[in-house]
C-alpha cells in the first residue's frame, strides 16, 4: 500500500519542476521579447507554449518564435516545448 505522503512527495517535485520551468522560460521571453514577462503568464499545454500577454507582446514574440524555440530547446533539450500560441 502507498503512504500519502510517498504520493504528495511525487506531485511536490513535479510541481516544483513545473514552476522552475516556467520562471526560466519567462527569462528567455523577456530576454528574446525586450519586456518583463512573468511566470504566472506563461503555461505550457501538450508540449505548446501559451502565453498569456498583451497582444502587441504576443506579436512581438510570435515574430521571434523561432529564436525563441531554439533556445528552449537549448535550455530544456528534448522537454522543450515545440510550438507557442
């Protein structure tokens, strides 16, 4: 039988993962976009980046999309996500 606390520990690191993962692909947005972007902006759904910021930023980053993916890719390699809307 698995102890409750075997079961949170596993969701406690994939939601750490999650979280890191998210502040360090805000990074490389604002790095690549020129504009502070949060974490709490970005989500990642089925391996696509979604970004959730004013449109005129959405623009700017859709226009670098490319740069951007290659250096997630370099970041997380095969993690990566592999689109962005």
């Amino acid at each position: 039988m698995i102890d409750i606390k075997d079961l949170l520990a596993k969701y406690k690191n994939k939601m750490g993962a999650d979280f890191q993962n998210k502040e360090k692909i805000a990074q490389v947005l604002s790095e690549i976009v020129g504009v502070l972007i949060n974490k709490e902006e970005v989500e990642i759904k089925n391996k696509v980046l979604v970004l959730k910021i004013k449109t005129i930023y959405k623009n700017t980053a859709l226009v670098k999309k490319e740069k951007i993916l290659n250096k997630l890719k370099e970041e997380f390699g095969d993690g990566a996500p592999i689109d962005i809307l």
